[in-house]
C-alpha cells in the first residue's frame, strides 16, 4: 500500500479516481472534490448471461496531445499557455473534456484544481515524465481491469477512461527526499455522460502502477452508479458517497479479493459509534447545499488532528454499512446492491453502532 498515500487537501477515489500518482477532484474549500456525478436518466439493470461482455470501454491516452501542446508552449510566453492547451489538447480529445456535471464548473477549473497551473508550471518536468511515464504499460492495465469488471457487472452504456499523466506537483520541483518513497496516488472524476476522466500524476517509475488495476476497478464502480443514479453533483449527498464508495470496494473485491483501502480499520468501535452519531445531520447533504456542503468531504476523508473529523472516517462508516448490508441480505445481486438507492439500502441494514461500555 506504499503506493498510496493522502494528499493535504484529501482526494478519495470515488470515484472515483486512476493509476500512477493521484489528481484529486475539487479546488477550494467550497468546491467538490470527489468524482463527479452525471445527470442521466436511470437505467434499468439487467443481468448479463455468463460469459457475455459488452465491448464497450475505451481507453485513451492523453500523451500525443500533450506533447503537442508542450512542443508549442515551452517557447510561448506562459500567458498564451491555456489557450495553446485549448487548442492542442482539449480541442482534438474533446470526448475527455466535453462538458461537466458539477454546475458552473468547467475542465478547465477542474483542471487547475488538480496542480495544472499552466501559468506557472514547469513544462519541462512535465515533458520528462512523459517520456519515462509507462504508458503503453498503463493503458493496457487499465483495458486489462475494466474488461474484469465488465465480465463481473457488464455497463449497459459506453465510456471512455481518459489517461492524463501528471509531474507530481506536491514536491514543487524539488527532488524527492531520499528517506521518501515515490508517492503515487490516483483519482477519477466524471466530466460527461459516457466518460470517466482519469487524471494521473506520476513519478514517472514503476510504482505509478502499483495501484492502477485496483483504482480502476473501484472507478469503475463508481461509475456504474453514476449511470443508475439519476442525479448530478449538486444532488448528491454524503450517504451517496459513502455507500457508492463502499459498494465499489464491494465490487472490487469480487475481482481483486486482496485489495485494500485508506479506509479499512480506520476507526475503532467507539470512533465509529461516536462518529455515526455525530454525522446524523449531514447524511442527507448534498453538495449544492451550501454552506453545509462543505463538510462533507471532511467527514469523508477526514481532517489531521481533528477529532469531529477522523481520518477516512466517512468512507470507513459506508464500508460498515454496506457490509451490514451484505449480512443481512446474503443473496443480494450485484446488479441488486449497486443501483439499491442508499437510503433505502441503511435503512434496511440494520446498522446502529454503539459505543462500547466504560
């Protein structure tokens, strides 16, 4: 799990996240910061017979254009910058930047949220993870996941991952330490109705691909629901994002049984009692009601050396209840689990944690 590590502002995977080095979604504190959420009309779930899977995942790698976009930019004055991104990146891959679900959002400020200061950034180091960054590798890990899961919980709709390799910006140039290891995380974010946009930030060796099967698969999850949901970013609430998480991990663990999570034992009983207790009236948020909103990436990721907000806390209640779930229903489909709305999904769990005695 060396691979994975949280950055300062926290960014899960919902979503969403996928491979080798990590963008989370969101900008300011008021932004959202976790895979996106379509607007679409729910989809009947059908069952798949076995052995049947539908071709319809594309991947595509962003490394042409952005060499593109590079060759023209580093000798153009950095103001020109967005505007050479535009046209040598954002106007060919139009299908990886076509729209968002996150009201008054754009790619683009979604893009500077994730370390993309194109103003300031140093392209050079940019073009220098290009040409170590295992692409080809990647791509090919990430067909590789998604065709697993697809043979698992088949997508009625097509989709497109979009790979976007990006220099690791939380080291700001610097080398990295020789007492630290490589960090590399990896995030999703939803920016059309048939696309999972997959930003990448990578050291540029091979343990950018230690998690990318894994973070794929759960991206792929996530996903699944946001074709069944029904609901954009502004609607969807806390309890969403906890029981969408947890059911991707679910989903997961039926292809990886070995995969692990930020959020696993994150908390003890009595956190986990305290906590649920004290998340009560955030469950129903959404992220369009402001100014409530913005405790809801705390209590999913949590705050460092906050109590109310614990570290994953959010994500690790949703796992619990989703599990609570599973026990109580053994029989459930996959189909059944993923599109079950999730407040109909807690309240037929059964999950009450208490705190312990004494």
């Amino acid at each position: 799990m060396r691979a994975w590590t949280r950055r300062a502002r926290g960014a899960l995977l919902a979503g969403l996240v996928l491979a080798l080095g990590v963008a989370g979604c969101g900008g300011t504190e008021d932004a959202p910061k976790l895979v996106a959420i379509p607007t679409r009309t729910p989809v009947p779930a059908t069952e798949e017979a076995a052995g049947e899977v539908q071709d319809t995942a594309t991947v595509v790698s962003l490394d042409p254009a952005l060499r593109a976009f590079l060759g023209v930019a580093m000798d153009a004055s950095p103001l020109d910058r967005l505007d050479l991104f535009r046209e040598q990146v954002m106007g060919p891959e139009a299908a990886c930047f076509d729209g968002s679900f996150w009201p008054d959002w754009n790619p683009e400020q979604l893009l500077g949220s994730e370390g993309i200061g194109l103003v300031s950034m140093d392209l050079q180091r940019w073009l220098d993870l290009l040409d170590a960054f295992p692409n080809d590798t990647a791509v090919s890990t990430i067909e590789d996941a998604l065709a697993q899961m697809q043979a698992v919980l088949p997508m009625e709709q097509s989709f497109t991952f979009c790979l976007l390799p990006l220099p690791l910006h939380m080291w700001s140039g610097a080398p990295v330490p020789e007492d630290q290891e490589p960090v590399s995380e990896v995030q999703s974010q939803i920016l059309a109705p048939n696309l999972e946009f997959v930003t990448v930030i990578c050291t540029g060796n091979d343990i950018c691909l230690d998690r990318l099967s894994i973070e794929s698969m759960h991206a792929y999850g996530m996903l699944y629901q946001a074709f069944h949901s029904g609901k954009n970013g502004v609607e969807t609430s806390l309890l969403d994002m906890m029981v969408r998480s947890a059911r991707s991990a679910y989903l997961t663990r039926q292809v990886q049984p070995d995969a692990v999570f930020p959020w696993d034992g994150a908390l003890t009983p009595d956190q986990e009692a305290t906590l649920w207790a004290s998340i009560q009236d955030t469950l129903a948020v959404t992220y369009g009601d402001y100014p409530a909103s913005r405790s809801i990436d705390r209590f999913l990721q949590g705050t460092s050396n906050t109590a109310r907000y614990p570290m994953w806390g959010g994500l690790y209640l949703g796992d619990r209840i989703v599990q609570t779930y599973i026990s109580s229903h053994p029989d459930v489909s996959l189909v059944e689990l993923l599109t079950l709305d999730p407040e109909a999904l807690l309240a037929d769990s059964g999950y009450a944690p208490e705190a312990q005695p004494g």
